[in-house]
C-alpha cells in the first residue's frame, strides 16, 4: 500500500471515530433527530468518508472487496 492509500484510510478511519464520539451520548433516535448539530456532524463525517473512498486506487478496492466500496461512493454522490 502506497503513503497516498494509507493516509486516504487514515482520515476515512479518523471521521468514523468522530461518528462514534458523537453519537456517543445520543440515548435514542429521536435525539439523535432532534440534534442539528450531532445530526449535521454525522453527516459531514458521513460525507467525508464516501469522498475519501472516491480517491482510493482500483487496485486497494478490488484487492479489499470485503468492503461496500461502491454503496460508500454512490451514497456520496446520491
């Protein structure tokens, strides 16, 4: 894996720990609906992994088909 990929998933793994940590003292969903700012935060963090994965190579993608590459990147651009 070049420096490129690991930094991309670096920042990918980093934005899905914020979600975590905003979500971290969110009892239920309808809290979670009723923040704006815990609900926009997500998102954005959401946002941001989908357009990491958009900038990794072919090649990680086909070699880590375990992963729902193509829902991440077509959600983004939905």
């Amino acid at each position: 894996m070049n420096a490129r990929s690991e930094d991309i998933l670096a920042h990918m793994l980093e934005d899905a720990r914020d979600v975590m940590e905003f979500v971290r003292e969110v009892a239920s969903f309808e809290e979670f609906c009723d923040s704006n700012m815990v609900r926009k935060a997500v998102v954005m963090s959401l946002l941001n992994i989908g357009e990491l994965a958009i900038h990794l190579p072919q090649d990680y993608i086909q070699t880590h088909n375990d992963m729902q590459w193509k829902a991440m990147i077509d959600d983004w651009y939905a």
